[in-house]
C-alpha cells in the first residue's frame, strides 16, 4: 500500500479511536507518528475492519446482542480475539467465521 493511502488509513484510526474514547490506543497510536513503528499495517486495517470504517465495513457481520455464530449458529466453540469499549471481536473454531458484537453507539 502507497505510504499516503496508509497514512490516511491511520489517521481514519485515530479518529475512531478518539470517538469512541479509546485514550490509551490513540496515544499509543500518536507516539508511534510519524515512523510507524510499533503500529504495522496489518494491525491498522484490523482495527478499521473491526470498527468497520469503510472500505473496510462489510469485512465482518454485526451483531447488536452476543449470540452464536452468524454463519453456523454454533454457540460453542466461540472465542473473543479483541476487546474494545462496547464490544469484542469474535471467532468461530467450527466455521472460522469472524464477526464483531457491538451495542448501537
Ligand atoms: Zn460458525
């Protein structure tokens, strides 16, 4: 990815990260400007995926209340891979599907 398309990336972040009062990331997201160094792209697009900010929002289905699995329904065999103000990132171990629970801001 060009070295602007994903500054660009970053400050969208950032912006969330601030919306939604996640002080600690969004200094942790600052120190790093302007190297990078400790933010890789991959986990930025992780972030912009789970928060869905587009072109990233159709990456993982929504669900408003924690349920099974949107995909296969299983209930069993769901882990949290991320926590953030108001919601978690979910992973199925039967389908793989990964989907984040979140209530309505
Ligand atoms: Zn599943």
């Amino acid at each position: 990815m060009p070295g602007d398309a994903y500054l660009a990336l970053v400050e969208r972040l950032g912006r969330e990260f601030a919306r939604r009062r996640m002080d600690k990331h969004l200094t942790q997201l600052r120190w790093a400007w302007p190297q990078l160094t400790r933010w890789r792209e991959d986990e930025v697009i992780e972030w912009l995926r789970v928060f869905r900010v587009p072109p990233f929002d159709k990456d993982y289905p929504l669900q408003r209340t924690a349920g099974g699995c949107p995909r296969c329904g299983k209930h069993e065999g769901v882990w949290t891979r991320l926590v953030f103000p108001g919601g978690a990132k979910l992973t199925c171990a039967s389908c793989r599907q990964a989907w984040v629970v979140e209530r309505a801001l």
